[in-house]
C-alpha cells in the first residue's frame, strides 16, 4: 500500500482541515490521483482560456471545499482541463473536459457507500479505495487523456444518424395519397379522412346567409323538397290565389300538407286520412 499510496498522508493532511463533508474526501483522492498522474492544479472555476498568470501547483486551491458544486481546472502537457463535481441525491458526479477539444468522461458514485468516516488513514476514510483509484484511471482520465478507453464523449454537435427499421409485413407504412406519383388529379377523401387542400375554411354557413342559396339557404322548407313551397295553400279550402306567396319567400303554412296526393286523400281536398281519425274505443271529453 505504502508505494501504490506514496504522497496521499502528505496531500490529505493539508486539506484535513477544510474536509467537512464526505465529497470532499473524494475531491481530495482524485485531485491526489491527477497530481501523480503529472496534472497540475491552476485554480478554480471553469474558464477554458489559458493564460500565462496560470500557475500550476500540486496543492489544492483556497475555498476548494467551500461550496456544494466542485470545479478544478488543471494542466496536463500544455492541456487545460476541468474537472467538476456534482451533487445528485445520494450520489455526487464526476466529469472531466478537455478544452481543446471538449472530450468529456464521467463518473459517479454513492457518498455513503464510498465514504464512511471524514478523519483517519485512507483504509477508514474509504475502505474500498482500490476500486475507486481505479474508477478514475479507467473511467475518468484514460478516455480523455490517454485515449486507451473510447467511451468518451464531446460536447460538440454532431449529425445524427438514423438508421431505418427494415419494414414490417404485417404492418406496412402507410402511404400518403398526395405523393403518389401515378396519381392523376385529387385523391378522394372519406369523411373524416385526412384534409381536403381545396376545402376553404370560409365557406362554412355562406349558404344560410343567401336565402337563394342551393340547397333553400335561408328559406325553411317543411316540406323536404328542394326548389321552394310546392302547395304554400295546403290546408286551406280551395288554397291560395296564384302569386300571393313571391318566389323565395319564407311562409309558413296554414295547415298539413296533402297526405297523398294520388288518392285524392288529405285535408285540401276534405277528406280525411285515416291516419287522422282516433283509435277505436277512444273516449276525449274534449271531442
């Protein structure tokens, strides 16, 4: 342990002090790791502009503990990169970028499965230490910096590639009327069936604004009848002279239309349908 370990005691007991919760322990490890790893620390924040006032050291910056969030910046062979921490639950998160071409690699692990106590050697601060430097040399420094891990990532925007499902017999596409090319003239649409190009959205109800619309527009028919009132004069005995009612006025009859015309029945002509006359057995006081 003593050589895989070299330089820990001497890291962990000048920032034992501003360890005061347990990602702090792991902030601590990692930037031991990237310290023998040949990193240098320049500071905090996560500016990606390199300047020459940036100075690398091998000890932690002041007020790196000092709030919630984490951000490292460091310099490996002329490389700025950043590494920063973030609290998620239960878990805190790792990423590292390298700034020149913004490969990015990420880790995470559960604060209290990984750390249990915030003093002591670094058997008591994280028992399973082995498998954490580990984590970082395979998860987090060799996909960016080494380049023997190729699951990292960069933040620049890329095509996306789709590839198409091969297509299913039992559920072929479906296939839009207007882009067939053996199609001659508009396709026929069903009720309810996608949308008609010529189909003017203004034209709902103009016709119940002119009274001589086709179809009787504003003139009610009782009779069903396109055309107009045939008989305006039903019910009435001998009917209405010619021409009392103008083509296209509304009027309301007088009374029932001729039942059936073809027997002669109806009450224009006086006599009654038998559709008229009561049940058998009726009793009306009012008759």
């Amino acid at each position: 342990m003593a050589s895989a370990m070299f330089g820990w005691d001497w890291n962990y007991k000048l920032v034992e002090n501003d360890i005061t919760k347990k990602e702090d322990v792991l902030v601590a490890l990692i930037h031991w790791y990237f310290i023998k790893f040949g990193f240098k620390c320049i500071g905090l924040g996560d500016s990606k502009t390199l300047t020459p006032s940036d100075v690398g050291r091998e000890t932690l910056p002041d007020c790196w503990s000092a709030k919630e969030t984490y951000a490292l910046r460091y310099v490996h062979n002329k490389d700025l990169y950043i590494l920063k921490g973030t609290k998620t639950e239960g878990d805190i998160v790792f990423n590292l970028v390298r700034v020149s071409d913004l490969s990015v690699s990420l880790i995470h692990f559960n604060v209290e499965d990984t750390v249990k106590n915030l003093k002591g050697d670094i058997e008591t601060l994280v028992p399973k230490y082995r498998d954490i430097i580990t984590t970082i040399q395979k998860d987090l420094l060799d996909p960016v910096v080494t380049g023997t891990n190729k699951e990292a990532t960069t933040q620049t925007s890329q095509p996306e590639t789709r590839v198409q499902p091969p297509p299913n017999p039992l559920n072929p596409p479906t296939r839009d009327e207007y882009d067939d090319p053996l199609r001659i003239g508009q396709p026929r649409r069903g009720i309810g069936v996608g949308f008609d190009p010529d189909w003017d959205p203004l034209s709902v109800g103009r016709s119940d604004l002119d009274p001589f619309s086709r179809g009787g527009g504003m003139v009610f028919n009782p009779f069903g009848r396109p055309g107009g009132i045939r008989n305006p004069g039903a019910g009435i005995p001998g009917g209405l002279p010619r021409g009392s009612v103008p083509p296209g006025a509304r009027f309301d009859p007088f009374g029932p239309p001729d039942i059936d015309p073809g027997r002669g029945r109806g009450p224009a002509r006086g006599i009654p349908d038998p559709d008229h006359l009561p049940p058998p057995g009726y009793d009306d006081m009012f008759m």
